[in-house]
C-alpha cells in the first residue's frame, strides 16, 4: 500500500462513524439514481426492438392458455412450460389491470433485472468483500448488462435467468472466501437457490453453471462440502418438483413434444462462422479478465462469474443455433467478471507472468470488447410501420394464420395489427425440419429412414390444412421463396386451393400477406 493510501485508510478508520454513514448512505442513494438513469435510456433505447418475437408468441400462448385453451393441445409450444408459466403473471396482470401486456412484460422484466443486481449487492455487502463500496458504484453498469446491452434478447426467458442468476453466483463467492468472517445463513441461501433455479426451469442444462461454480467453491475451500450447501438443496428440490408438474400437468410434452425435438429440431445448426464469432468473443473477455486478475489475491467474485461464464459455453455449443439469446448467459457473465475486476484497486489489477509488463488494459478496450460481445444483439425484427399501417386500414383486429417456419414473420407483428393468431402454432418448424431430414434421407438412398420423415411431414400438413378449412383466417402471413417445405404444401398438400380464396394485400421485401377475397372491415373506415 502506498503512502497516500495509508494516510488515506488511517483517516477512514479514525473519521466519525457517523460521517462513515453517511457517505455510505450518500454513495447508495447516487448508485441507486443512476441505475433510475439508466432504467429511463433502457425504456427508451428499447422502443427499436419493441416487443421480440420469442415474448410476443408467449404472450399470446399465455393470453389463450388464460382464456381457457390447453397447452401442447390447442396451442403448441416447442418449449418446457416453464417458458409459458414466466410469462403468465404479467400477462395475467395486464388483463386485470386493463392493459397491454406488452407494456407489463416490460415492466416485469426491469423489475426483475433490479432483484438480481439488488439482491447480488445485498449478498456481497453482508459477505464483506472489500472491493464491495466500489462494486456499489458499479451498480449502473450491472444494471445496464442487464437492461441496455441485451437488445433483441431482452425479456428472453435466458435474459430473466441470468439476472436472477447473479445472487446465486455471489452467495459461492461468499463461500469461497478462506477469510470470511461469517457464513451465509439459510435464509439468503434458500432465496439464492431460489432465484438461481430459474435458469435451470427455463433449460436444464444451464445446470452445468451451478455445478461449475459449486465445484470451483469445493477446490477454494478443499472440501465436499459446499456442494451439498442448502442453495443446492433448494435449486434441486424445485427442479424435481417442476419435473413432476410437467408429468402430472402437461404429459404431452413429454409424450409428444419432446421426441420431435430430439429427433427434429436439435438436427438443426447455425453456420459456423457465428458460432466462431462467439467463441472469439468470449476469448476476447476472458483474455482482459486474465489481463486484469490481481497478484498476490484471489477475486471470488471474478473467479466465481467466469467460471459460470465458461460452463455456459457448453449450451451454447451444444445447442448450435446461434440465436444472440443462447449467448448470452455466457457473455454476459464474462463481462460481469470484468466489472467484478474492475472493482479492485487499479495497483492491484495486475497480472503476473507475461502480462506483468503491460498496464492494466484500458477502458477503451474493455468497452470495445463489451460492444463485441453483444453486437449481434443490435438487429431488429420489428415490422415495418408502413406494413403494420397498411394491414389496419384494409382490416380491423383480424384473424391470422402462418405458412411459415420463420416465428418472426407474423410476431410481432400480428399484436401490432390487433389481430388474433389462431394458428395452433407459433411457425411451421416441424414441417420445416421434417422435409429437411427426409431430402437427406432421400438423397442419401435411405428409403426407410425419408418414409419416417415423410410421414410425419405428411401428418403435420394434413392436420394444418383441416385447421385452415376450418378456421378460414382473415389473413395469412408467408413469405416469398420460402423453401422447400412452403413449396411442399403449396404443390402436394392442397394449400394452393387454399390460397385460390385469397388476394395478396402486401409484399414488402419477403414478406407477402394473403386478405381472404370475401373479407369485409368490420367497421368501414369513415368517409372522406
């Protein structure tokens, strides 16, 4: 410690007690007006993306599963129902209070992006750790992973499970400490394991995060026994417990749903290109972690986050698809690890080794390195306003149906018109999928193997013609070129017939929209 620091350190300890408080209570009340600032840009920034496809779905699966229909019967969720079950106490609150569920989903989610940063400062406050006055003027910027830079993840049920994930990750942190003064108690381990169940209910392999930061506590402390911590109890008591909800409640995704997934849509995967782009950029923040990472000290806090970061890597390998969502737990955790660095004093975040010649790295690069982890959450799929204007003045709250395997075609976009989705479906990705497998099984002279595959194409389309004879949706919303599996109902399944009944409203792009011919606006638009 220098000099100036211990000068600095000695009037700390002998400055009035009460002056001590009230700087706290000055620096908390700053913290706590800058994450408001922050929520402001949030709501504001977050109007170009508006309301993701993925949550508009589910607000509509929650919307008639409240009206009364059954899940994975009258409506189809590829999902476990937990991602319906999230989603269903804003939704049904928006029906209650009157208002657009939209608007509360939003809601919802800052406020449950502000448990996780408050709860995770409450833990490392009551833990000790010294960087923690630092760490609270950092709040902003967790806050900000959190509401700002998820872009077109925001309000995934990924998004929701990392930040009621951060207390958990902080309560190891506590546990890893060999100089803690005081242990955890049960009750802020049983609320800990609670928040962090979330996660592992939306997908259960985000299980390998627990157990790597549980583990990573077990070699610190050099003993079993923090993996049999109550946190753990707790997150394993409530996952035995959902999968016995899911068996008693909804058999169907277990009977029905689950097989196609396995046999379908895990064949799928994104280019590998985009998967590198996300290993590049996780080892790009892992590299300043190591770049910052102290002499002489072990950061807990760091060390805890990084290593859930790079658990989360297996999921988003393991999955292969690509979606900015599947990222995100394991880049958001690698730039919270950093943020937890950059609490230290700037003497102590020095490496040892090569990287003890260089200086500590410097903001620049680390924000660079923030807007490379998340840059491919910065497109939009939100429709066009042109498009959503021309469809209400031709209608008013239509029905709608999709020829699509593309979710993002009519979500939002069907909210946005007033309309009201009846498919059974969110997208046609069984049919997609199903085609898929069955040309290659084709092509590969596997006539056994494209049977089975064309069976199930041919079962779905059937039951989706009978939908839509009986239905007659006002509107259907397609695409152009859309790929084989369009062309497969157009030409072999009867939707040409289907579409005879139909008169293109809109091309934009794509993007092409069917008014069925003998539509008539419920109320005509005023003259003149």
């Amino acid at each position: 410690m220098s000099v100036s620091e211990q000068v600095t350190s000695a009037a700390q300890d002998h400055a009035p007690a009460g002056v001590s408080i009230a700087r706290a209570q000055m620096e908390h009340a700053g913290s706590l007006a800058t994450c408001m600032l922050v929520l402001a840009i949030a709501i504001l920034w977050q109007v170009r993306w508006g309301t993701i496809p993925d949550t508009s779905w589910l607000i509509i699966v929650c919307e008639r599963v409240l009206s009364g229909e059954r899940l994975y019967a009258q409506v189809h969720e590829v999902n476990p129902p937990f991602s319906v079950w999230l989603y269903l106490p804003p939704v049904a609150a928006a029906r209650s209070l009157g208002m657009a569920p939209e608007i509360v989903v939003q809601a919802w989610t800052y406020l449950i992006a502000l448990v996780g940063v408050s709860f995770s400062g409450a833990i490392v406050k009551r833990a000790g750790f010294p960087e923690r006055a630092t760490l609270f003027g950092l709040g902003p910027a967790f806050y900000a992973m959190l509401v700002i830079f998820p872009g077109n993840v925001f309000s995934e049920r990924e998004h929701l499970g990392v930040a009621l994930f951060l207390p958990l990750l902080a309560l190891h942190a506590w546990r890893a400490r060999t100089d803690a003064e005081a242990e955890p108690g049960a009750g802020i381990a049983a609320l800990a394991g609670l928040c962090g169940s979330i996660l592992l209910l939306v997908k259960p392999y985000y299980a390998v995060m627990v157990l790597a930061s549980a583990l990573f506590v077990a070699a610190r402390r050099r003993s079993l026994k923090p993996i049999f911590a109550l946190e753990h109890w707790v997150i394993g008591g409530i996952c035995v417990a959902y999968l016995v909800a899911v068996i008693l409640i909804h058999p169907e995704f277990l009977r029905d749903v689950y097989p196609l997934l396995v046999e379908l849509y895990s064949k799928g995967s994104a280019s590998a290109h985009v998967m590198t782009y996300y290993g590049c950029a996780w080892f790009f923040l892992a590299f300043l972690a190591l770049w910052s990472w102290p002499v002489g000290r072990f950061p807990e806090l760091a060390a805890i986050t990084l290593a859930a970061s790079a658990a989360a890597l297996l999921p988003l390998f393991y999955q292969a698809k690509g979606w900015p969502y599947h990222a995100y737990p394991a880049l958001s955790l690698a730039v919270a690890a950093n943020l937890c660095l950059l609490a230290l004093p700037r003497t102590k975040r020095q490496s040892a080794g090569l990287l003890s010649y260089l200086a500590a790295p410097p903001p620049a690069l680390i924000s660079m390195a923030i807007m490379v982890a998340f840059v491919l959450n910065w497109p939009t799929q939100k429709p066009d306003s042109a498009v959503v204007a021309t469809i209400r003045a031709a209608t008013f709250e239509p029905t709608v149906a999709i020829i699509t395997p593309d979710l993002d075609t009519a979500h939002p976009l069907t909210r946005m018109i007033g309309g009201q989705f009846v498919s059974a479906e969110a997208h046609d990705w069984v049919g997609q999928d199903a085609t898929a497998q069955y040309e290659e099984a084709a092509r590969s002279g596997d006539t056994v193997r494209a049977a089975h595959y064309e069976a199930i194409m041919t079962r779905y389309a059937e039951s989706k013609r009978q939908a839509f004879e009986r239905l007659r949706p006002d509107l259907i919303i397609t695409k152009i070129d859309d790929g084989p599996w369009t062309h497969q109902l157009v030409e072999h399944f009867g939707f040409d017939r289907i579409l005879a009944g139909y008169r293109v409203l809109l091309e934009r792009g794509r993007l092409r929209i069917y008014l069925r011919n003998d539509y008539v606006r419920p109320d005509p638009l005023p003259a003149g």
